[in-house]
C-alpha cells in the first residue's frame, strides 16, 4: 500500500511549520497503513508502525512521527466500536465492515483525530480525504468527505 515518502521535497527545507505539517501528514499515512494491516492480515498496528515508518520519515522527524502515528493507532483501536457506529449513522447503504479498508480507516481517523479534538474538524476532513485520494478508490475522496461532512454537522448541532 506504500505509496512513497509523504514528505515532500518543498518543505525538506521550509520553516518548522512546514516541517510539523509534514510530519503530521506522514504519521497520519503512517497509522493509515497499520490499520490497513491490522484489517487485512491482522498485523498488530503497534508492531507495524515501526516497519512502515522506515519507508516514510528522515531520521530528523522520526520520533515525533512515529509517536503521533502510534498515539492515532492506539486511539483509532482504543474508540474503534464509537467510531464505526457514528461512521455506520452516515454511512448507511453498507456495513461498516464492508466498506474498503482504506475508506473505513481513513474515517476512523479523522473522527478520532476530532473527537480526541486533536486538530479542528477541517483539518482532520481534509487530511482523511487526502488519504483516500492517495490509498483508496477512484471514488473513495468523495465518499470519505461526504460521510465526515454529515458527521461534523451532527456534532456541531448535538446539545
């Protein structure tokens, strides 16, 4: 599923703004690949990151990537039913289990990343449709954004 190094050639030598969305943008492609496996093949994520790191991150970032990659692992795990039940309120025409796993992923983390109000909503939105844009299906963008998009509204409205 790799699909190379997240980090991008512009921002090697930007400002440490540049560097902290990168490193983010990475840990987040980085957990999306260990809860890949963890669907697919039932690799433990935490045992996965590790390894699926070494294709994505400079030695400069790497703690910091994989301690935010792993934090998004073990709280996607952590929140998993919570997660696929408010992805199943928006998502209604399948299961949550038969959704492609690069699209179930994508949202739990993003809905984790809101919930654990770790970044604004738009943020965690736009990185997960990113995401699905580079892992997923041709449709997978679309799907991925429409879904948080309903979720968000709901949060946003809720009491």
């Amino acid at each position: 599923m790799s699909k190379g190094s997240a980090v991008s050639p512009a921002s090697a030598d930007g400002t440490a703004v540049d560097r902290f969305v990168e490193s983010r943008r990475s840990a987040r492609a980085i957990a999306l690949q260990a809860l890949y496996e963890w669907d697919a093949v039932k690799h433990l994520p935490a045992d996965s990151v590790g390894r699926i790191a070494d294709d994505f991150i400079e030695d400069a970032d790497r703690e910091s990537v994989l301690s935010y990659a792993a934090a998004l692992v073990e709280d996607v795990q952590e929140d998993e039913e919570r997660l696929d039940r408010l992805i199943q309120e928006h998502a209604t025409a399948y299961p949550v289990s038969q959704l492609a796993a690069v699209d179930r992923n994508a949202l739990r983390l993003a809905l984790s990343e809101i919930t654990h109000e770790r970044v604004p909503a738009a943020i965690a939105i736009d990185e997960a449709v990113e995401l699905a844009r580079t892992y997923g299906a041709e449709s997978s963008a679309r799907f991925v954004h429409g879904v948080l998009g309903g979720v968000l509204a709901e949060l946003t409205n809720a009491p």
